[in-house]
C-alpha cells in the first residue's frame, strides 16, 4: 500500500470517527429519565453521560441562581424533571462555546423568562428533539463538503515540496486535517458568538 493509499485509510477512519460521534452522542429524549430526581442523581447522571463534563452541586446550583436553567419545582424533595435535564444537556454543549450569559441569550430566544413555563414559545421536549436531528446532521454535512478531501490535502503536501514520503507525508496531512478543522471550529464559534451578541442589540432598537 503506498502513502497515498495510507491517507485514504486515514480520512476513511476520522470519517468513522465523525459518523460515531454524530450518531451516538446525544441522548434520544424518549431515553432520559421519566421520573423526577435529586439533584445528586442530576449530577451522576450528567456525568456519566458527560465523560468530559465534571459537574458538581455547586455548578448547577449556580446555573439555578444566575437563571440560567429553571428553579427545581418547590416543595419536591426529587425537584429535578426531565425538563431540567433536557435544559443542562443543551446546556453541556453549549458550555465550550458560549460564556454563562451568552447561554442565557440563547435560551430566552426560545423561551423567554426562564423561570415561567408560559412563556415559551416551543416546548423544551421539541427543542431538545430538533437538536438532536441537527446534531445527527452536522459531522455527516460537515465530512461531506470539499475542503474534506484527501487530494486536497495529498496536493498541499506535494505543492510544499518536503521530499518526505510515507508516514511523515500522512502526519503532516492529518495535522492539515485537524488545523483545518480547528479553523472551521473557530469561525463557527466567533459566528455563534456575534449572532448571540448582536441579535439582542438588533431587537433593543
């Protein structure tokens, strides 16, 4: 097999990689818990989900005092509803996009005050299932597009004239794979940013 086939293997595998996660990460809805919880079987279960989420009493309480989730239901020992999980799940891959308040931005675009359910204007139910189709979607779209080729990047390393071939030639089109990544990554991340910023500014005037 020569390098160039080497590749191929490589892109063949991190498209395994994106089709793995795109399908297995969420949680279907029909698979959270029925039944209402404490809030320290809030946190085990976020965490056991989250592998590389570490939330403890403290961070959720805080997502409580700050509005970002909604208070648990009063008088409930096992305060926390489905409701509740579905708001922290979204809220899991928000957290390394988006600041605590850009969050808050995001959620009330849907459901205005978070703290009073007649007010929304679709239901968590049906925005936690839109997601996860969105979510389904995104890597798949994503690994689909162009700048996903493997001869783009096999022509880069051959237009850079490195004389190396074999194993050093399929490191440095995997790092132009992950810096290329990174940079869609980045403008995603600033877009979100400007949308969730701005769009409340626009609505202000």
């Amino acid at each position: 097999m020569d390098e160039h086939n080497n590749f191929e293997f490589e892109m063949e595998y991190i498209n395994k990689i994106a089709k793995n996660i795109s399908t297995n990460t969420i949680i279907p809805y029909e698979d959270l818990p029925r039944y209402d919880l404490f809030l320290s079987q809030v946190i085990d279960y976020l965490n056991d989900k989250f592998e590389e989420e570490n939330y403890t009493n403290n961070i959720v309480q805080n997502y409580i005092k700050n509005e970002v989730i909604s208070k648990p239901e009063d008088g409930k020992k096992r305060g926390y509803t489905k409701v509740h999980l579905t708001q922290l799940i979204l809220l899991s891959y928000m957290r390394p996009i988006l600041t605590t308040e850009e969050i808050k931005k995001v959620f009330a675009l849907a459901f205005n005050e978070i703290n009073n359910g007649k007010d929304d204007i679709i239901s968590w139910e049906n925005a936690y299932k839109i997601f996860s189709d969105l979510q389904k979607n995104s890597l798949e779209d994503l690994m689909s597009k162009e700048c996903f080729n493997e001869k783009r990047f096999q022509n880069i390393v051959k237009n850079m004239d490195l004389k190396i071939k074999g194993k050093e030639e399929e490191r440095i089109m995997v790092f132009f794979v992950v810096m290329s990544l990174i940079c869609q990554a980045s403008a995603i991340k600033k877009l979100v940013q400007n949308i969730v910023n701005n769009y409340e500014d626009k609505e202000d005037k």
